[in-house]
C-alpha cells in the first residue's frame, strides 16, 4: 500500500523519487529532468517550485491509488 506522506517527502528533498514510489515512470524522468533545468534555467530562483509541485503531486497520486496492483 502506498503512504502519500512518504511519496510527498521523497518527492520534495528529491523531485521525481516520490514518482517512482508511486511506480510513474514517465513522470519520475520529466521531474528528473525538468527540476535541475528549472534551477540551473532561473539561476536558483524557482527551483524550489518544483519541489514543493513534485511533492503535491506526488501526495495526490499517492491518496488517489493508494494499491499499486490496481493501476
């Protein structure tokens, strides 16, 4: 069973870990890739953005599809 609280933290120190947790793939390599090019793209300024997102998103997915065999 999936805990929204450990995708949400996973997700905000690490931006596409709480995604692969949940077993999303596609969104875990987007967030890999799309978090350093935010930070390095805005010079630091709005990386954090896509942490707190990632782990929002994480969290919701988690909530949503809380057993990973019926996905």
């Amino acid at each position: 069973m999936r805990n929204p609280g450990t995708a949400a933290v996973l997700s905000f120190f690490v931006p596409g870990l709480g995604q692969l947790y949940n077993g999303r793939w596609m969104r875990a390599i987007f967030w890999f890739i799309f978090t350093p090019g935010l930070w390095l793209g805005t010079g630091g300024f709005f990386g954090w953005v896509a942490h707190v997102v990632a782990a929002i998103t994480a969290y919701r997915y988690a909530r949503r599809h809380p057993h990973p065999e019926f996905d």
